[in-house]
C-alpha cells in the first residue's frame, strides 16, 4: 500500500473521487466511488451543466439538471476526499473531518437554493453558487475545529 501525503491524496480526489483510494492500495473502495461518481454524474447530466456554466449559459445548465441525483455529488465528492485525507493523516489528528462535512453541508445547500439566489445581480446556477458555497463551508468547519480543539486539547505526551 502506497503512503500518500494529505495534499496528494486530497487533490486526487479532487480530480476524480476514488483515485486516491486506488492509488494507496484500496481498489474495492476505489472502484466503488468511482462508479458512483460516474453513476451519478451521467444520471444528473452533470456534464453538460458543467460545459453550459463555463460557456455562461447559466439557464440552460439549470434546465439540463437533474437536481434529485445531482444532490448525491456533493456527498460523496466530500466524503471520497474526507477518506482520501483519512488514510494519509496522523491517527491522533482530531475533528479533522469537520471542514469536509461542513463543505458538502454547504455545497448542498447551495445546489438547492441555485435556481433562487442571485449575487450582485447575477445568476451563477446550479454549477458555480455551489462550488462558491463550499468556501463559507470549509470555513465554518475550520471555525469549529479550532474552537473544538481548543475546548479539547490533546493529553500532553
């Protein structure tokens, strides 16, 4: 099995849920995210959501959506990365889960109130408010972290 660092193991998850996993060794739980991220993206369109956004064709990204299997992404690209970082941090590192399940919290929320917000004027859709959501996410998760940790330190050595 394959030690990867943090930074790795989360930015190969970014580029597709699974690939750390099958990187350091994991191929059972590699493949499964995997499909499902397939699995999903196809069932929710999400592609072409993705092409219409980057084009500027926000209204269109909306109407191609499949909002009820589109809900699942943010789950589990959250989550995949959460296990990608899981399996490369120290065992003593506590509430480091915290910034990825705020994210994906945030990031679904965002995905359901798309069709509704507009910021300055502007309608991002169901591509962009959600990948701007996750900012306030992480840092809601990192907040509480810090808070967490400070109300539970580590036993002294």
């Amino acid at each position: 099995m394959k030690r990867l660092t943090k930074l790795e193991a989360v930015l190969w998850s970014v580029a597709l849920p699974g690939f750390s996993q099958l990187l350091a060794g994991s191929y059972i739980k590699g493949i499964l995210f995997i499909i499902l991220e397939f699995l999903i993206n196809v069932n929710s369109n999400f592609n072409d959501a993705i092409r219409y956004s980057f084009l500027g064709e926000f209204e269109s990204a909306t109407n191609v959506i499949e909002f009820g299997w589109l809900m699942f992404y943010p789950c589990l690209y959250m989550f995949a990365m959460w296990d990608a970082y899981r399996m490369a941090m120290r065992s003593d590192e506590k509430f480091a889960y915290l910034p990825f399940v705020f994210g994906a919290y945030f990031i679904t929320v965002g995905l359901m109130l798309s069709t509704k917000i507009h910021l300055f004027g502007l309608y991002l859709g169901p591509i962009f408010l959600p990948m701007l959501s996750l900012l306030p996410g992480l840092l809601v998760g990192f907040l509480l972290r810090f808070c967490l940790l400070k109300l539970y330190p580590s036993p002294p050595d």
